[in-house]
C-alpha cells in the first residue's frame, strides 16, 4: 500500500512528459504558441493582463519593497511581477491587431 503513491507520482510525470513531447510535434508551429493568434480578444487579454501586472508592481510591491528593503522575499516578488508584465506585453505583437 505504501508503494501506490509513488506509483502514481511516478506515472503522472509520465503522462506530463508524453503530453508535452506530443504538442511539440504535432503543434503547427512547433509549439510556441498554445493560443491561436486568431483568437478573439487574445490581444486584449494580453495587454490587460501585463496592465494587471504593472499596476500590482506600482501599487502593491513597490511600496513593500520601499520599507522593507533588506527583504529579498519582496524584492523577488516585486520583480517577478514586473517580469510577468514584461512577458505579457512582449506576446502582443504575436497576435492579429484584428481580434
């Protein structure tokens, strides 16, 4: 009994590991896009989405990391929140300017 955890851990990694080698070959671009550009409001979302992510650096980390500023911890999460806007502006231009 105590063996089926790690069994089933074990065959999860597998399946992420097979899933994944899948989508890479039979995605059509080779998977470097899991949305289509196509799709509807993906440009919108996208630049809400780093528009989310710049006002949580503004509002919510800066201020942190101004008063705490010997707190690595707030300083990581200050700029992994600007790195997480950073990334959602950069897909803008992936997607059509017509959605």
């Amino acid at each position: 009994m105590d063996r089926l955890p790690q069994l089933g851990r074990f065959l999860f990694a597998i399946s992420f590991a097979v899933f994944g080698i899948e989508y890479f070959l039979y995605h059509p671009a080779g998977g470097l896009s899991p949305v289509p550009p196509t799709a509807p409001g993906a440009r919108l979302a996208a630049l809400l989405l780093g528009l989310m992510f710049l006002s949580w650096t503004a509002l919510l980390r800066a201020p942190r990391v101004a008063t705490h500023l010997d707190n690595g911890d707030q300083q990581t999460s200050a700029f992994v929140a600007l790195a997480l806007s950073g990334a959602s502006f950069l897909l803008l231009p992936l997607f059509s300017k017509r959605t």
